[in-house]
C-alpha cells in the first residue's frame, strides 16, 4: 500500500523533479490553468479525470503554501472558525456570501 503524500513530500517532489520554485505566482497562474482543465472535466462530466485535476490543483497549492511559509491544514483551520463565526446569505447553487457588518 503506498503511504499517502502531505504538503512536506509533495513539496520535496515538486523540486526534485521541476527545480526549486522562486514565484509563488508562477504556481498561481500554473494552478489556474488546471482549474480551467477541471472546469472541462467537470462540465464534460468525467469524474475521474476532475479527480486527477483537483488533485493537480491541490498539488500546486501546497507548494505555493509551502514557498510563503503556511501548513494548508493550519490555514483551512483558520479560515473554517472564521467562515463558521460569519452568518451567510445562501445563493441557492451551493454558494453563498457572507454578510458583511
């Protein structure tokens, strides 16, 4: 059974196999162009390959966490007791916005 990869061995991949990232706006605009090839296999329906892609996203995001210095788990953290203290207006398609003030 392979042991599951983290932020750390994935990190540690990224570098060995790509070289060492100085931007973390380079992985930024890499991440958005798989959130484009997401968006198509979610509108296409294919369920595997938006597996695939999410993962291609989050891979790229725990490096960008990574170069500016966060653990991903920490920070979802965070920001969850912070979305869960907001009150929200429900659009109706799964998404909302918090209400401000």
């Amino acid at each position: 059974m392979e042991s599951a990869e983290d932020q750390k061995s994935i990190t540690i991949w990224g570098e060995e196999t790509f070289g060492p990232a100085i931007n973390p706006a380079v992985l930024v605009a890499r991440a958005r162009l798989e959130m484009e090839e997401l968006m198509e296999a979610v509108e296409a329906g294919d369920h595997a390959a938006a597996a695939l892609e999410t993962a291609d996203v989050f891979i790229l995001l725990y490096r960008v966490a990574t170069l500016c210095g966060f653990e991903v788990d920490e920070a979802v953290t965070r920001k969850m007791a912070i979305n869960r203290a907001r009150r929200w207006t429900p659009k109706g398609d799964g998404t909302g916005s918090h209400i401000k003030g």
